[in-house]
C-alpha cells in the first residue's frame, strides 16, 4: 500500500492554526449507544441511515449489544470522562460548562446545542470521543455540527470549532505504552521468550475508499490507506519506541483491523485481527498475542465483544495465549489530554503535546478534508462555508424536484 503524499510538517497541512475565539462552553460529542434491547435496532438503523441495510442484517450486529443486555458501556463511559474533564479544567482555573450530545443516540448533539444556546452560550468547542482522521472518525462530526446548526435554526448565532485529532498526544498513548508493557512482563513471565509473542495493534476497519479519502485533498494519492492508516502506524511505532529500555529485545508488531460492517463486495482495510491469530497458530509464528485498541478511545462494545470474545476465543482455539490492553479512556493522563486540547484553543501561547513522526495535526482541516459520498454542512475546515451553501443548494434543489 503506498503512503499519502507528504508535506511538510510545518506546512499549513499540518499546523494550521484556528482563529482565537471567546469559547464559553464545551461539546463533548461521542458516537452514542442504546440504553436497553428496544433500544438496539432503532439505535442501528440511526447509524446506518441512508444506506439501505434491512433489519435482518442489522440484527447481526444487534447480538453483540443484546449479549450485554442491550445496553452500552458507551454512555457510561462518557459521563465518567465528562466528570473527570470537570474537574481537571477546574484546577487549572477553566470555567467551562460542559454539554454532552452524541451523533446517533439520546443524548443528541442537537439536544446539547439547544441546551448550551438556551443558557446563553455562543461559542462551544467540540471535544469528540475519536482521535484520527477519516471521514467517521473525524468529518462526520463535524457534518454533524454543520447539521445540528442548520436544523436548529442557530447557523450564524451558535459557532462549534471541533478540536484536533489527538493521536498523537502523548497523554492518549502513554496509558497504551504502560499497557503494552504490563502485557509483556505478564506473558514473559508466564514462561513466554518474547520473540514468540506478537502485539496486534487492532483498530475499526473502514472501506479502502474512506481510508484513501482520509486527510486533506493534497496529500491524496490513489491506492494508499491515507492519513487514517498512516496516523496509525506512527502512533503504534511510538508506542513500541517506548518500550525499548524496559525490554531490550521487542515482540514483532503489526496493525491489524476489526468490526468490519460492510457488503462483502466493497473492499475493506485488512487484515481482520482474528485472521492474523490464525495465521500466527498455523505458522507456528508465535505463542503468546498481545491485542492492543489503538484506534479507540474506551471499551464499549467493539472492544469488549470483537476483541474480548471473538478475538479471545479465537486465540484459545488455536493454543495461543491471550492478553488485551486497557484502552486510555478514564487514565487520568487522557484526560489531562482532553483539557490540554481545551486550552490550546482557549490560549495561543499554550504548548501543544505532539509526539509521533507524523508531526502536527491542524485546527482547521484542509480542503476536502475526509470527504464522503454526500455534501452536508460542516464546521473547522477552510471550505465549510462553501460545504454548507453546496449542502444547502442541493437541498434546494431536491426539494423543487420533488
């Protein structure tokens, strides 16, 4: 797979700067999930709307979420980080109201933005529970932002500037590393040489399209996995740089994919995490597998069912034991991660926290930015104006056909 082409890592590419504003609230946005087994199907059909997936095949994925009781950790989760978030903006003096919305289940981002407008709130921050590129990790929240602002009437009164994404802050992979190593001495000493364990750094596989349309349209290069793959990449190198003075001799590593959704003749980014723990078993390439959630930011259910019971079973099947990392989640450095993106944007003279090779990521994404199949209104990119009057001109124009 070819790389995205470069640029350089003090380019605007990479280190476009967003416009000071008076922030007075924050919008914490997160994917949502149900709260209980009536709510599973209707919570699906919102996260496949538009792509015409009957309900029989939706109830594939719904066994995942009724195993649980039909009830997401998600939501949970959520509320412990907002808790956290509180209380690490009040000790360094930020006094920022915070309001939770998600994109496809109660509570909704419009929910949230005729809540924060109601207490006379005009400038909210997006803080969302996603740290790479692409275009449903990053652009369809702020196609969401666009949209909850157009359906709420509030476009040109209410302003939402979507924060960074952060893979590459150190406080969301430094929780990782210490997991990563946690899991080695555990398996060495259960007798495991450490040249016979493999680390799979697992994140969600999106269609090879999306991952190829992810980052800005100058770096775009046909056939390769984009910004997406490559962020990844340069978060897992990090991770295992790290472990070098407490574990001389490295484990092999690779990124693997999981929680792949679409029609089997649309090409996927792979390979599939279980697919690899085979392929381990049947080589004889390792004994011991290391599953490491790299691409997400808390355990909810993608986590506890693709990889504590699919991929878990899996590696039990084929003799190989089985250890997965904790994601950053609740980490109190995570969380001082959050606050740290908060206050980049509240002041200028803020130092980011960047590691990784891939460099900086910009407050403002560029032009075509993740783009998808539709136009829709969005926000914190240099052509969401030009977005938002296409969005609106294309509706226009439906709406006299029909």
């Amino acid at each position: 797979m070819p790389s995205p082409r470069p640029a350089a890592l003090d380019s605007a590419t990479h280190a476009r700067r967003a416009e000071q504003k008076p922030f007075d609230a924050i919008l914490f946005s997160s994917f949502g999930g149900p709260d209980g087994q009536d709510d599973v199907i209707p919570f699906l059909r919102n996260v496949t709307r538009g792509r015409g997936i009957p309900d029989e095949r939706l109830e594939e994925v719904a066994g995942h979420y009724r195993a649980l009781g039909g009830r997401s950790p998600i939501t949970a989760q959520n509320e412990a980080m907002i808790v956290a978030l509180e209380q690490e903006l009040a000790g360094r003096g930020i006094d920022l109201p915070i309001y939770f919305g998600n994109r496809n289940w109660a509570p909704y981002n419009a929910e949230a933005v005729r809540a924060l407008h109601a207490d006379g709130h005009r400038h909210a921050l997006g803080l969302v529970t996603s740290a790479y590129s692409s275009y449903s990790s990053c652009r369809q929240y702020r196609e969401d932002f666009g949209m909850v602002l157009e359906e709420t009437g509030l476009v040109g009164e209410v302003s939402i500037d979507k924060v960074r994404v952060y893979f590459n802050h150190p406080g969301f992979l430094e929780p990782v590393v210490d997991g990563v190593g946690s899991a080695l001495a555990s398996l060495t000493a259960a007798g495991h040489d450490a040249d016979r364990i493999a680390v799979l750094f697992s994140t969600h596989s999106v269609p090879n399209s999306m991952a190829e349309a992810s980052g800005p349209e100058e770096t775009r290069v046909e056939g390769s996995g984009g910004w997406y793959v490559e962020q990844h990449l340069a978060a897992c190198r990090w991770v295992m740089e790290q472990l070098h003075d407490d574990v001389p001799e490295l484990p092999q590593w690779q990124l693997v994919y999981q929680s792949r959704s679409g029609a089997p003749h649309i090409p996927w980014l792979e390979p599939d995490v279980n697919d690899v723990i085979e392929q381990l078993a049947a080589e004889e390439a390792a004994d011991a597998v290391i599953v490491v959630p790299i691409g997400f930011v808390t355990d909810h259910v993608e986590v506890v069912w693709d990889l504590d019971t699919e991929a878990k079973e899996t590696a039990a099947e084929k003799g190989l034991d089985f250890r997965r990392v904790a994601t950053s989640g609740e980490d109190p450095r995570f969380i001082a991660a959050l606050a740290d993106l908060v206050q980049e944007r509240l002041d200028a003279q803020f130092p980011r926290r960047i590691v990784t090779d891939f460099g900086g990521t910009p407050d403002v994404c560029g032009a075509n930015c993740c783009v998808g199949r539709l136009c829709r209104p969005t926000t914190s990119a240099i052509d969401s104006a030009q977005d938002v009057e296409r969005a609106r001109a294309e509706a226009a124009s439906a709406g006299a056909a029909s």
